[in-house]
C-alpha cells in the first residue's frame, strides 16, 4: 500500500483508500482501536495533502 501512496497518482491515492476502507471494516469486527493507530500512523509518514484529504473524505 506504500507504493500506491508513493506514487502521488490520483488512481493510486483510490486504490490505496479502497484497500483501507476494506481493511477498516475488517477492524469493526477485530481492533478497532489498533487499525486506527496504523491509519494516524500512516497519515502521518505520507504527509501528502491530497492523499491525507482523501482519508478525510471516506472517513478515515
């Protein structure tokens, strides 16, 4: 997921969101809490305002 965020592609900023979201329903049903320290972590190391809006969008 690193590499479609790296790439700061539109279409690979999507596919890394989609990955995340499912990823993020998984955590409904497991920890919850630990997803969202892995997403605030990976916010954090992206540090790319369009990618970081886009987390914001789907609710992340």
């Amino acid at each position: 997921m690193a590499g479609l965020i790296a790439t700061k592609q539109p279409k690979s900023y999507d596919q890394a969101l989609e990955f995340l979201v499912d990823l993020r329903d998984l955590a409904e049903r497991k920890d919850r809490a630990d997803f969202h320290r892995r997403v605030e972590a990976l916010r954090c190391a992206a540090r790319k305002p369009t990618f970081i809006a886009r987390l914001e969008k789907v609710g992340l």
